[in-house]
C-alpha cells in the first residue's frame, strides 16, 4: 500500500505517561502534565462537593441532591453493606475519598484536552494503596490488639502446627504484601492498557483518513475512529468499575482486620 511521502505513524508509547516537567524541574516538587491534571481533578471534586453540600437543606434540590445520592451510593452500596451501620460510618469518609477521588482521576482520561488518566502511573495508585495498607491494619490492631490481629492473620486456627511452617510465610505474604499490590496494580494497569489503546484506535484514524495520502486507507480509518468511539464508552465503564473495586476491597480488607478469625 502506497503512502504518501514522508507518512509516518506512530504508535503511542509509554513516553507519553513521563512528560517534560512544567514547574520546579529538577526538585522534590517537579510538576509535570500528569501531575497538574491530578491537581486540577481534585479541586474540581472538593469544590463540587463544596457546592452541593455547603447549605444543605431537609429537602435537597439540584446540586445537593446530586452530591447526596453520590454519598449515599458509597454509603448504601459500599461502606454500610460489607462493614455494617456502625463500622461502615466510621470508615466512610476514608471509602468516600477513595470512590470520588479515583472516580474523577480516572475520568481525566477521556476529558477533551486533559486526555490523560491520572491514574495511569504509578504515584497515586501507590499512595491510594499505602493509605488502605495503613488503614485496615490500623483498623485491626486496634479492634483485636496487636498480638492478637498479627496471630489470626499470620496462624489461622485449625491449621496442623507443623504446617504453620508453609502457611505462615504465604499468609504473611497474602496479606501484607499482595493486598496493597494487587490494588496499586489493578488500578494502574487497568487505567494505562486503556488510555494506550484508545490513542492506538484514534492516532490510527487520523493517520488513515488524513496523512497516509492514500484514499483507499480511509474506510479503514473510519472503521477506527469508530472502534475508538466504542471503546470509549466501555472506557468509561473500566474507570467506574476500577474506583468501586478499589474501594470495595479496601472495605473488604477493613471488614475482615476487624473481626478475628474463629
């Protein structure tokens, strides 16, 4: 198939998730593209809920009544269905946090001129998986005490004691280490696979119906816009479905680091 000279495409690649620093290059601090976008979903999330929630009134109407059936999702679906009325209050705002704030830094991805999920390297998930790690620990040391938490994760009961020698290490390794990793992954994996082929499916289409120079590529690259738009759409279902994963298993985990194991 002939193109036209000096056509060329390229392909995404994973350069484009460690763009040139904007501000304090060099430092600590160094802000890039990524990082602004997890800056600027963040503030738009707390001024929506500043919003919706700063006058609030017994019968909710407009943006108050949307920003109380959003809370109630977390509270309703979430928090109160796997923890229970009382333990899902306490943990709620932590479960909140993680729902919204991956939610939006998510949505990022298919947002016109930010088009990047902010979840797609490794920062955030990170941090959003150490606070689960530090919360459902904390959550069982102080609901069993420490011995008693560490001894029913680490030496279930019914377990023949010679036995603990295989058993331990894998629980160990299950519950402190798998747990935060799996969800830092999850997220992150999820967020990058999906951003890179969106750019494949609409970077694709515009080299066919626009710079390959050949007529004969454009259905082809029809077909790929559309492909794109379709995808899209489940994109943005990945990116509901990753922050109420996410923050399931952290509910989950809270759950199970509360009560010992009989």
């Amino acid at each position: 198939m002939v193109l036209a000279e000096g056509a060329e495409f390229h392909k995404p690649s994973i350069e484009e998730f460690f763009p040139p620093a904007l501000l304090f290059e060099g430092t600590p601090f160094e802000v890039d593209r990524i990082m602004l976008i997890r800056i600027l979903m963040t503030v738009l999330l707390a001024a929506f809920f500043l919003i919706a929630l700063r006058r609030p009134k017994l019968v909710p109407r407009g943006v108050q009544n949307l920003g109380e059936l959003a809370l109630d999702f977390v509270r309703v679906n979430i928090a109160e269905d796997v923890l229970g009325k009382q333990n899902g209050r306490r943990f709620l705002p932590l479960l909140t946090t993680f729902f919204f704030l991956i939610w939006a830094a998510n949505l990022s991805g298919v947002i016109p001129l930010l088009n990047m999920p902010a979840t797609a390297r490794i920062g955030l998930p990170l941090v959003l998986a150490v606070v689960a790690y530090l919360a459902f620990n904390y959550a069982g040391i102080k609901a069993q005490g420490a011995g008693q938490y560490f001894k029913s994760n680490l030496f279930p009961p019914g377990v023949p004691k010679p036995l603990y020698i295989l058993v331990t290490p894998i629980e160990f390794a299950s519950t402190f280490i798998i747990r935060p990793g799996t969800l830092m992954i999850r997220l992150m994996a999820n967020m990058l696979a999906g951003h890179m082929t969106l750019v494949l499916f609409f970077s694709a289409a515009w080299f066919l119906m626009f710079q390959a120079g050949n007529f004969l590529l454009a259905p082809v690259g029809a077909v790929s816009l559309l492909m794109g738009l379709v995808f899209t759409i489940f994109e943005l279902l990945v990116q509901f479905l990753q922050a109420y994963i996410f923050t399931l298993l952290t509910a989950v985990y809270i759950d199970g680091a509360l009560h010992a194991e009989h």
